[in-house]
C-alpha cells in the first residue's frame, strides 16, 4: 500500500521535527469534552448538556453527549466536567507581560518622580532585556492559567521580548496564551522621559520606543517593526491631542496596513482620539474622554474602543495598601479619586453601549499585586466592568467573539465552533449571575491540549 511505502520518509521526517511539532501530532487524537452546560457568547444560549469533539486542536463538532458518542472515534479520550459551565479561552485584548511594576512608597514616588514618565515605570524599564523576558514567561504561563488563552501585548517588552516570547510558546518552549505582539511602542518626542537623566535617557529609550517626529520616522518605526514581525502596530497618542500629528498617524497607519497589519492607539484625551479616529486607526486603547460624536464616527467607520478597566473600583489601593508605605494624605486623596472615577466611568459604560460602537476590553495589568498571579490580577477587570455597570454577557462577549474581530482572528477564536481553534475555559457556577466565576477558571484547554483541569478525579 501506498502509506506503508511512506513509512521510512514519515519516520525519517518525524525524527526531523521539533519537540513542538511532536507535540502537536499527540494532539491530532480525538478528544470529547463533555459539561453540564455551554455557554455562546454571541447568542447568549446555553446548551445543555454539552459535547464537543476535538480533532488536530480544532473544534470538530458541538451538541449533546448523546449526539456525539453515537460516532466518535473509539481511540477518543474523554473529559468530563461534569455540571461546569464551558465557554471559549478568554482573549485579553491589551498586556504587558514584560512589565512588572511595583508601586514605590509615597515619598520615594515623590522623590524620582520626573514630570510624565513615572519612576516605577521607569524603574521597571531599566531591569535587562534577559530577566524581563524570563518575567513575561511567568506572566504568560500565570495568564494562560487563568483562562487567557489568546492575548494581545502592547508594548514595554523591549526591542523584540514579546515576538521572541510568542515564538518560543508557539515552538511549545514555555507555555503561555497565543500572542499578538506588537514590538515597541511608537511615541511623539519626549513623551515617557521628560526630564530623565539625558546621559541615561537614550538607552532607555532605545529599548522600550520608537520616538517620531515626521511622516518619514513614523513609517521608519513602523518599518522597523515589522522588521522584528510583530502582528500589530502600537502608537500611543498624546492624551493632549499634541505630538503625533494626523498626518504622520495616517502614514503610519496605511504603511501597517499594506502589510496587512492592524494599528492600536493609546488615546485618551479627546484631542488623541480624533487623531486616530481620522487616521483610521483599528482600535482605540482607553478612550476614557471619548465623545458621544466620537463615538457615533467610531461606531460607522468600525473603529474598535478597547476599554481598560484597570484602576477602576479601588483598584490602586488594593494593590499598594497590603505592601507599601503611604502617606495618610496620600491614602486619603486616592479614596476621593476612586470615588469620583466610579461616577465617571459608570457613564462611560452608558455611553459605550447605548452608542453601538464596537468594543473589546483589555486588563492593561502591568502591575505587581500582592498575593495575586498575572492572570488573577488581569481577570480582576470583570468585577470593575461589572461594578460600572456593563452586563455580564456584553463582559464575556468583549473578552471573546468581540476582541477576536478586533484582533482580525475571528475564523481562529473567540468562539466555540467548528472549524476554530480548541481553545476552552470552564468554570463552575454560572458566570451570567455571577461575574466573579471568571476570576476562578478551573479548566482551561488551548489548541486541544490540556492546560488544567481542576474538576478531574484523582
Ligand atoms: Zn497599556
């Protein structure tokens, strides 16, 4: 027969793969994942029971266990997660898995601080390119087993730590979530270091931006990472609308899009947004100032809105109350300013949904937060956008089916379908009645190989 005469080519080009690859061809067997109910985000139906047949880490067939077990392959194995609710792998659509940042005590914060670029930002910057990309390993792998089986990064990963990290998890190196990565983060002049050391400030800089000024630097930076591939372009835009002019934003962007690559910007000031809403940017990251006018544009030309809930209910506090020394003073303005951002972004949420833009949302974690992991840190982001009013369903739909498009990965995940990538969560109670069940993921699979499985019998 024709498969026996292959045999020493297969053998010999197996000997020949790499570990990864082996890795995958263990996946090509059937798997049958079955649970008590199976929630789509799109529709907001649940199926229940539930099956899914997994084939070479693809979704190969949805529907009820009786349905599936009629003809499965007899070699498939089977997971049963008994009454857990299954939904697809969570997409964190804004990290920064190289960046760690401890906030420094008031006086110390004080004391470094160095007009816009904030000294535990800059401290965290300076650490050497080999620890931090060991550091983002831990943070992806901390991540993935929260149920983040899909993330974004946006910059401050050096010159390459994120591609080199996406390409060392994609060779099954380390594990993490599949990444989006995005290179450095391209900037107006003097935007992060005023008043840095300047004999300090160009190193600095060097490894963690691109600084533009003109039409020609912008498509250099874009070039530049492209050269490094990156999946995405990311710009941060003045929150005063200054710098990054609509001239060079536009040019950046159609250079990223002739390389069929999207553009995030960083804009949260009015003035940043409407540079990148004319610019025709992908998606807006933040957009805390964003107008009712902006948003209607936003919503007509397809401009995603990424929200980033991070320092939204408390958030600050909770992670520098446990660990670090405040002034009283201090303590007391953070409560005032807590309060009064509730308000603000209770109406932000309003406007986002009455609007019809299309939104995605993104942990933006880059901070150290005592006696939690990164992904535990990230998932905080549900309660925030719960607690500002977003229901649960639009929570869920932001963190899959919506930041899959977002990211242009729609036909790969974000959604439990055949033919996408098996990419999985589940967890135990209802997560429509309850939001928090997303901070206690307790079975997460990527590309049909199991991560954790926390309802497994011993
Ligand atoms: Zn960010």
């Amino acid at each position: 027969m024709q498969r026996k005469a292959f045999i020493p080519f297969a053998v010999l080009f197996l000997t020949l793969l790499p570990a990864a690859r082996l890795a995958a061809q263990s996946a090509a067997a059937a798997t049958l994942v079955k649970a008590g109910k199976l929630l789509d985000p799109r529709t907001g139906n649940v199926m229940s029971p539930a099956a899914l047949l997994i084939e070479d880490g693809k979704i190969k067939e949805v529907g009820s266990p009786s349905q599936l077990q009629a003809h499965i392959p007899a070699s498939a194995k089977t997971i049963d997660l008994g009454g857990a609710t299954l939904l697809p792998g969570l997409i964190d659509a804004h990290t920064h898995l190289l960046l760690d940042v401890v906030v420094p005590p008031t006086a110390e914060s004080a004391r470094r601080y160095n007009g816009d670029f904030a000294p535990d930002l800059m401290l965290a910057v300076v650490e050497s390119p080999s620890k931090r990309v060991l550091l983002g390993a831990q943070m992806a792998r901390e991540d993935l087993d929260s149920g983040f089986t899909t993330v974004r990064n946006l910059g401050h990963a050096g010159i390459d730590g994120d591609t080199a990290l996406r390409d060392a998890i994609d060779a099954g190196r380390v594990s993490g979530p599949r990444i989006l990565a995005s290179g450095r983060k391209i900037t107006s002049l003097g935007n992060y270091l005023q008043s840095l050391n300047p004999a300090l400030a160009e190193a600095i800089l060097r490894q963690e931006f691109f600084e533009v000024a003109n039409l020609e630097e912008g498509r250099r930076a874009v070039d530049e990472n492209l050269f490094y591939n990156v999946d995405v372009i990311k710009v941060a835009l003045d929150d005063d609308g200054v710098g990054i002019s609509t001239p060079i934003m536009s040019a950046m962007v159609e250079e990223a899009h002739r390389a069929h690559k999207k553009v995030a910007a960083h804009a949260a000031g009015k003035g940043a947004i409407q540079i990148a809403i004319d610019a025709g940017v992908d998606s807006i990251e933040h957009g805390n100032e964003v107008t009712d006018e902006q948003l209607k544009t936003m919503r007509d030309k397809g401009i995603f809105l990424d929200i980033t809930p991070t320092f939204w209910s408390g958030f600050f506090s909770a992670i520098t109350e446990p660990s670090i020394v405040r002034l009283p003073v201090s303590r007391a303005d953070q409560v005032a300013s807590d309060e009064r951002r509730h308000a603000r972004v209770a109406n932000f949420i309003q406007r986002i949904l009455k609007s019809g833009v299309k939104f995605a949302a993104g942990s933006d974690m880059c901070w150290f937060y005592p006696g939690k992991t990164r992904g535990q840190a990230s998932a905080t982001m549900f309660s925030h956008l719960h607690e500002a009013g977003m229901p649960a369903l639009d929570i869920i739909r932001a963190v899959t089916v919506n930041a899959a498009q977002m990211l242009g990965w729609q036909d790969r995940v974000g959604a439990v379908e055949p033919g996408k990538l098996a990419d999985l969560i589940a967890v135990s109670g209802d997560p429509i009645a309850d939001i928090g069940e997303l901070e206690h993921v307790r079975f997460v699979m990527k590309d049909g190989h199991l991560v954790k499985n926390d309802f497994a019998t011993p």
